[in-house]
C-alpha cells in the first residue's frame, strides 16, 4: 500500500484525519460508534498510533508526532489499556491464555507444531518446552532478535537450559549442523536470498553455542523447528498442559503481574496498543 492510498477500513476516508490517511494502517482510529457499544458506551473516537519499532524505517515514521492534534477534537483519545477489538484477559494470565488471545493463528499453529514434532520425536520436556516457546517473541511482540527477546521472557518461569536454547536457537538455525542431520532451511532461501550471509555477531553466537554443554538442546530446536508450518494440522494447546504444568512456574498473580523483570513484556501484549 502506497501512503497515499487509504487503509483498509469501513471509516470513510473524509472521517480520517488527514495523519492517518497519509500512513495507512499504520495508525488508525476506532470510531464512536464501535466504542458506545464495545467500549462501556463512552462513545469515544479513539486513536491507536503505531509504536517507532514498527514504523521505523517506513514512510510512516515520525508520523506519530502528527496525530497529537487529534486528541484535542472533541470526544476523542489514544489508544490506553484494553483495545475492546482485541480478546480480553482474565484477571490473573497464563502462558495458555496467550497462546489463545494473542499469538496470531500462524504463529500458534507454528510454536505447537514444533513442539508436537518434538514430543513424536520422543525427546525430553526440556526440548519440547524449548520447542513450544522459542519464537514466542515472534508471536506476540518482536521478530529482531526473537531468541534474546524470547529467552528474556520466559527466564524468570522456566529452567535455565530452556530459556539459553530459546535464545541460542536464533544464531543456530542459520548454520548446517550435518552431524546430526540439520541442514540450512530451504525456507530461508525463499525469504533471504541465496546470497544472504549472516552477520558476524550470530556467526561468532553460534560458535560459542557449539561448544556450549547445552548445544544439542538448542540443537534439536531447530530441528524440530517447522520452517513451513501446515495450516491444515490441528495441534491444541491442551496437548501439553502437562508438560507445562511441569516445565513452566505459573506466577500466581498472573504472567505480567508478578513483578518479575520481564512482567512488562507481557503486560505489552496484553495491551500493545497503548499511546504511552
């Protein structure tokens, strides 16, 4: 889409400020309407603005800035706490509730099938629990550096070995392990170029990885890892409530309410769309 064209939406575009139409879908703006019978019958037209990390780079930064004027009008406000067109949580979120309320259908349908390869595959919880987690990032937060970021936020919940194959795996999967039958993802071709060489730091990475006593646990994460998912298979979480049960500590306040490190992180998902 051109960031002259209109987003994708019912608003008619004489409705969107002027900011708006010139980003597209970037930023857009729910309409009183939607929100009197949505959102607790305030009837108020709300903007929801992109944070930098996903405009960065695109025609659409700074373009934030430009929808400040917008909350002087009349019966309008940013986008804070529960967005009424996302699933809500309950009061005390778990790993199973993200899956469900926020990790798009491709994402979950991808993490739940590496992991259900891994339980066929016979391998250990830890693997599984590894292979159930490690794009969580990419899920519900951020792709660049997905492994550090995913491995982040599982640290505080589930043992050590896991949350260092979640991250190590980002480095890994790039470099053909033939030992143990890993080659490079024809997926990647498709996606990167043939001519695409990873920059040194994954390089250096995944030289520290092999020599590391966990390095098949990491390993066998890409291994098991679904580089072209398949959208016809049915795979449920419920699968594996019980290595859950048994790989992952619950926070009894709930994941985001715990006052761990990363309890931000997953208050973000909860509400990704808040101005500030």
């Amino acid at each position: 889409m051109s960031v002259d064209e209109a987003p994708s939406t019912a608003v008619p575009d004489r409705e969107l400020p002027a900011a708006v139409r010139r980003i597209g879908q970037v930023s857009w703006v729910r309409e009183p309407l939607d929100d009197a019978v949505r959102n607790g019958g305030r009837g108020r037209r709300t903007v929801i603005a992109a944070p930098a990390v996903a405009t960065l780079g695109t025609p659409a930064d700074g373009e934030k800035f430009a929808l400040l004027p917008e909350a002087r009008e009349p019966g309008t406000v940013f986008m804070m706490g529960d967005n009424p067109d996302l699933p809500r949580f309950p009061l005390r979120p778990s790993l199973g509730d993200f899956f469900r309320l926020r990790f798009g259908g491709g994402s979950a349908a991808h993490l739940l099938q590496s992991a259900k390869l891994a339980l066929e595959h016979g391998l250990n919880d830890k693997v599984i629990m590894a292979c159930l987690l490690h794009d969580i990032a990419i899920a519900g937060l951020i792709s660049s550096h997905h492994g550090h970021w995913g491995a982040q936020m599982i640290a505080p919940y589930v043992d050590e070995e896991v949350a260092w194959a979640v991250e190590k795996h980002e480095a890994l999967r790039y470099f053909a392990d033939e030992s143990v039958g890993y080659s490079y993802p024809e997926a990647y071709i498709a996606y990167f170029g043939p001519d695409y060489e990873p920059p040194e730091y994954i390089r250096r990475e995944a030289e520290d990885a092999r020599k590391h006593r966990w390095y098949m646990t990491s390993r066998l994460v890409t291994i098991n890892d679904v580089y072209s998912f398949d959208p016809a298979a049915s795979v449920e979480f419920g699968e594996f409530e019980d290595i859950v049960g048994r790989n992952f500590r619950q926070p009894a306040d709930g994941l985001g309410f715990d006052d761990s490190p990363v309890a931000h992180m997953w208050r973000t998902m909860i509400w990704p769309n808040n101005f500030l």
